[in-house]
C-alpha cells in the first residue's frame, strides 16, 4: 500500500490519465469503425475543428473510411485559419493532441475578434445548399434518412451518424 497515491496525490494520475487518453484517440482515430465528432463541437470556440482534426489524424493513419479530409466543409474551417490542408496535416501530425493543436490554432486566431469568430461559426452552423443540385442531394439524403426536420449541412452530419 506504500505506493498508493493518497487523495491529495491524485491530480498529476488524472492529468496522466487524461494525456493518456488523448494520446488514445490519436492512436485509434478509425473512421471506418467509429464516427468523427460532430460539427457542432467545438475546440478554441470554432466549429467544425474538432471534426476536421479527426478526419485530418484518420487520413495520416490510412483509417478515414468513406471521410475525405479537406472536403467543402472543412475547406471554411482551414480558410478561416488561414493555413493550407497540406500544411494542417503536417501540423496536426506533428503536434498529435488536440491541446497541442489549441495552442497553434489560438496562434491563428490573435488576428480575430470575438465578433469575427461568432460570424464564421454562425454561418458554419446555419450553411445549407445554395442551389439546385446541392438542394436535391440535401433531399435526398433526408430521405434515405427518412427524416425532414432539418436543412443545415450540419445536421445532415449529425441525422446521419445517430447524433440527432
């Protein structure tokens, strides 16, 4: 029992745990067996980010299934930080934890403000199809689904991997 830590000892063991665990979902980020997080999470207040750096880690390891990293929707999000996909996916193989990539990212952000931020992740959150043909596929989506209570490419994401 000497070498138990005691209730006062337990936070560097919950730190450890936790760098473990993120370590965890670098290692096993598997897209053909488990879904990215949804667009609507956010890392450093940005939509999409968390989505499109689980996408970005599944690529580098060859697992990213019927995902496409750099698609049209993470395309604003790489944009918005003003960094290339290629450059991205160095970055994000490099610094492996999403704590690592929140210290670049907020680095990315010194040039914007609150209301700049608000506007990207609004218009993220709300972007649906802006014409004829991406309307019929949104449809037809919704119908494979079988739903029609939505018409945000969002919640097309969400509808389709359980979430909503």
């Amino acid at each position: 029992m000497k070498h138990c830590p005691t209730p006062l000892s337990l936070s560097p063991w919950i730190s450890l745990l936790n760098c473990l665990i993120c370590l965890l979902l670098v290692i096993i980020m598997d897209l053909t067996k488990n879904f990215p997080r949804s667009p609507y999470d956010m890392l450093v207040g940005i939509v999409m980010l968390p989505r499109t750096i689980d996408k970005c880690r599944a690529t580098i390891a060859g697992t990213n299934g019927e995902y496409h990293y750099g698609c049209p929707m993470d395309a604003p999000v790489l944009k918005f930080l003003d960094v290339s996909k290629e450059e991205f996916m160095k970055k994000v193989k490099e610094l492996k934890t999403d704590d690592a990539i929140e210290k670049l990212v907020n680095g990315k952000l010194a040039a914007k403000n609150k209301k700049d931020i608000a506007k990207f992740n609004n218009e993220m959150r709300h972007m649906k199809p802006n014409d004829e043909s991406s309307r019929k596929w949104l449809e037809s989506e919704k119908n494979r689904l079988g739903r029609n209570d939505y018409f945000t490419y969002f919640d097309n994401l969400d509808a389709d991997e359980g979430r909503f």
